[in-house]
C-alpha cells in the first residue's frame, strides 16, 4: 500500500530495511517507460502508488526529498542524500515525458519544480547528472521553460569543467576514482552539450564514454564492470567484484542516448552487449537476471550471482530490458 520495498531477502520481501525514494523513483521510470510501449492499464495504479510516494517524500519546509522510510511509515532523516534527490528528479522528469495521462504529467511537473531549485546548490557531481537527465526530460515536453534550461546548462557546466581539470589520455575520467553509477557522468554530458548546443561538450562526452565501456571490456570481449570492492583507482588497481547491476543500466542508457543522436549503429551494438551481461557474458558465465521471479540478483560476486534480487537490481534489469 505504501510503495516499494527496498531490498529482498533472496526473493523474499525484507521488510527491516522499509523503503526508499531511489527505488519508488526507479519504478516510475520503468513504469512509466513500459506503459508508453505497451500502453498497459495494470500498471497504472504502480505508476500512481511510486508517484504518491515521492509526494510524501518531499520536504516542503526544506525543499528536499526524504529518502528512507522504516517499515512503519517513519521517515529516517529529514532530507536524503543528494544523489537520491537527483534520481527522484530524474525519474520525475521522465514521467513527465512518458505519463500516460494529463493528471499525471501534471503532478510530476508540479513536484518536479517544487524540487529543482535545491540542485544548484548540491556538490555531488552525480546529482547533478541525474539532475540534468531528468531536466532534459522535462525539457522535451516544457521546453520554454528558461529557467529549467539556465539550469541545465549551470550543472553540465560544472562537470564538464571537472573533466576538463583532471581527465588526460589515459585517464578520461572527472574524479581520481571510477567509483559507482559512472556512466551517467559522460551521459549527462552527451545529453546536454547535444541540446545547449556544446559540441566540446557533446564530444568530451562520447569519448569518456568510450573510455569507460573500454576499461569495462574483458580480453574476449564481454562487459567486466568494475567492482565495488575497492573500485578502479587512477593508479591502476581495479575491483573485479561485487558488479552491481545499476552500472550496466547506466551504461546501456548512455550507449542509446548516443545511438539516437549519432546514428552509428556501433553504439546500439554496445548498448547489446551490455544488456547481454544480464544473460551470461560476464566474468563468471552466468545469468544475473531470474526468468522465473522477473527479478534481478543484486550483484555478480566472486563466488556467484549474489541471490538477494533487490529493487535497485531488479529495476536496473527492467529498464534495461524495456
């Protein structure tokens, strides 16, 4: 009745850790990606139910997304962190786009801009990212709207003027680490410095993007995402595991927004061999996605596919598939 639950004890629900606005957010994207392809009325009432959520999530005293709730309706803090606001942006930016109804779309827009002025004043430079998928979003519908394209434009900015600062040749990269959700970096870059128009930008974009899916490709060719165990570091030290299922989805976003822009179908075929991670061509040969459940295990880790299928793992999946 609430919205959706967090984490997964193998397929079972856990209820200790509650609920989040990262994974309510998440579902609206699926959702509401899903509900434009198939035009599938069941999942109306989920789309309404993860969008009441994010409604209740927001601070109107603060302007910030709360982010955990416990099982007993008790939210833990009273904002989240800044990356989880960001995603409860994006994923309202593309309800924004998708929405199968005017109600919808309008109460999307309505949280959407209740929500955008906190941004510009966040320092995480994958909150700004989210933030821009989702503006860019909300753009393709509200594209008059010149304050939400002043601030587009004043995050992609700021890292583009991070990759300009440290990347060099063989480190194409904003930071010293390559840590988590990487590909929404370059992504944001590519979407913005497409639309602004930046052409510095868009190609800056691109080629860390490329950078990216080459130091995540193994000797015979599959994807090998950098683990979170340690991460990849400039020096060189990489993390083979826990793969976590987010970073593949990220990728799989990024290599389409390219495909779309460019043409070059080099990129579609990227975004396939990304998704083909799911099913098998990974380090260790296995499926990480369940045909059985739907769901998604929570990672790929030394030993094996971790067996929890979590809602952040599972909705990376589903977007990813959709």
């Amino acid at each position: 009745d609430t919205g959706l639950l967090q984490h997964a004890k193998y397929t079972t629900p856990n209820r200790h850790h509650g609920y989040c606005v990262d994974d309510n957010a998440r579902g609206l994207i699926a959702l509401t990606k899903y509900y434009s392809l198939r035009k599938d009325k069941e999942v109306l009432n989920l789309i309404q139910k993860y969008l009441a959520f994010l409604f209740y999530a927001f601070n109107q005293e603060n302007g910030r997304f709360r982010n955990f709730m416990s099982y007993d309706r008790r939210w833990m803090e009273l904002a989240g962190s800044e990356d989880s606001h960001s995603r409860a942006l994006w994923g309202l930016g593309i309800t924004v786009k998708e929405a199968p109804d005017s109600s919808i779309r309008n109460m999307a827009m309505r949280l959407f801009l209740d929500s955008l002025p906190a941004v510009e004043n966040f320092t995480s430079p994958r909150a700004w990212s989210y933030a821009i998928l989702g503006l860019q979003s909300y753009l393709s519908v509200y594209g008059g709207d010149i304050e939400a394209r002043k601030t587009r434009d004043f995050l992609a900015k700021k890292i583009h003027e991070l990759f300009k600062n440290n990347a060099s040749d063989d480190w194409n990269w904003c930071e010293n680490t390559a840590t988590y959700a990487n590909a929404i970096l370059p992504h944001a870059l590519i979407v913005a410095g497409k639309w602004i128009p930046d052409q510095e930008m868009y190609n800056d974009g691109i080629k860390s993007l490329e950078w990216l899916l080459k130091a995540q490709t193994a000797p015979n060719g599959h994807l090998s995402i950098i683990g979170n165990n340690g991460w990849l570091n400039k020096d060189g030290n990489r993390s083979m595991f826990d793969q976590q299922p987010i970073e593949v989805k990220a990728l799989i976003d990024a290599c389409l927004d390219v495909y779309i822009s460019t043409g070059d179908k080099k990129w579609f075929e990227e975004s396939e061999r990304c998704l083909s991670w799911f099913l098998g061509q990974n380090d260790l040969e296995l499926p990480v996605c369940d045909y059985k459940t739907g769901g998604c295990g929570d990672g790929l880790e030394a030993q094996g596919v971790n067996g929890n299928q979590g809602a952040e793992s599972t909705l990376s999946w589903i977007i990813s598939l959709v």
